[in-house]
C-alpha cells in the first residue's frame, strides 16, 4: 500500500485516505531534531491504521519517531486517529483551546452540539427526515475518533515549533 506522498525537504506529505468523496486528508511528517511532528493524522478506523503502519515502514520510521501530534481542528478526518497513535507513539498531542472544546462538545462523552445544530437546522427549514438523517451520521462519526488523546492545549499567542 503506497502512501501516496511526497516529500519536500524535512516536510513528508501524506495523503491519508478516507471513505467519502473527498479521497483523501493532507497530513505532515515534519522532520524535527528529536522526531517527527505529526500534523493531522485523519480518521480512525482499520484501514487508516493499516495505512499509517504501511507508511510509515515505507519511509523508514515507527512509532517511536512521532514526538508530537498537532492538530488544526476537530474534524474527524483531522483529530480522528490522534488518541491511537498516542497510545502508541507516546507523543504530546498539541491543539488549541477552541479546537480542543469543539472537539468535546461534537464528540466527547458529554457531547450536545449535534443535537444543538441538528435543533438549529431545523428552525431554519430544514426538515425533520434530512436533520435525522444527519443526527445519525454525526453520531457515528463517535467511532471514528476514539480513543481521545490527551490534549496538551494551545494557548492564544504561543508557539510551536514544527520541524528543525
């Protein structure tokens, strides 16, 4: 399984598959002097572990190599594997405070913002059949970042350095 990247200087794109229109996710491997920064590393579920394990070996890395997880935003398809491969990178996983909250609210234990926006869609005309359907499709989306990393979370104004 190729891993479709491309590497510019100490930066490695990686084309992180996912199983909607979309095709794929951008994520970074980005050269550092004590590893690697993993930026947005995309959904989880079985064939993006496989897809991760497989790129990585092709480029000569493990887990071991990820120092630290950033993460732009809360999006499945950006957060969703973070907490698995922190499990097994033992990598710092850094967001934003913002990011980090959205991330709890849409997928958190105590979640309540799909049933917020899903009550907001509806005064707005949406009808009751499309705002269930989407109901249903938000909540499975659950399953696909779990396990939750621990977030390490971004203060307004501080910096992070990615790479050398």
């Amino acid at each position: 399984m190729s891993s479709a990247s491309v590497r510019h200087g100490s930066i490695l794109q990686v084309k992180v598959p996912v199983p909607f229109p979309l095709r794929y996710v951008n994520s970074y491997l980005i050269a550092g002097d004590d590893g690697y920064t993993l930026l947005d590393p995309g959904l989880h579920n079985e064939d993006t572990e496989a897809f991760w394990e497989s790129a990585l070996k092709e480029h000569g890395l493990s887990f071991d190599n990820i120092e630290k997880i950033v993460l732009t935003h809360h999006h499945p398809d950006h957060y969703g594997i973070a907490g698995w491969f922190q499990e097994r990178s033992r990598a710092k996983v850094l967001m934003s405070q913002k990011g980090y909250e959205l991330a709890q609210a849409f997928w958190g234990e105590q979640r309540t913002m799909t049933q917020k926006m899903c009550k907001l869609f509806l005064r707005h005309g949406m009808d009751e059949d499309t705002a269930k359907q989407m109901f249903s499709h938000l909540e499975q989306q659950v399953f696909q970042v779990l396990p939750h990393p621990q977030v390490e979370v971004l203060q307004s104004g501080q910096f992070v350095f990615l790479g050398q």
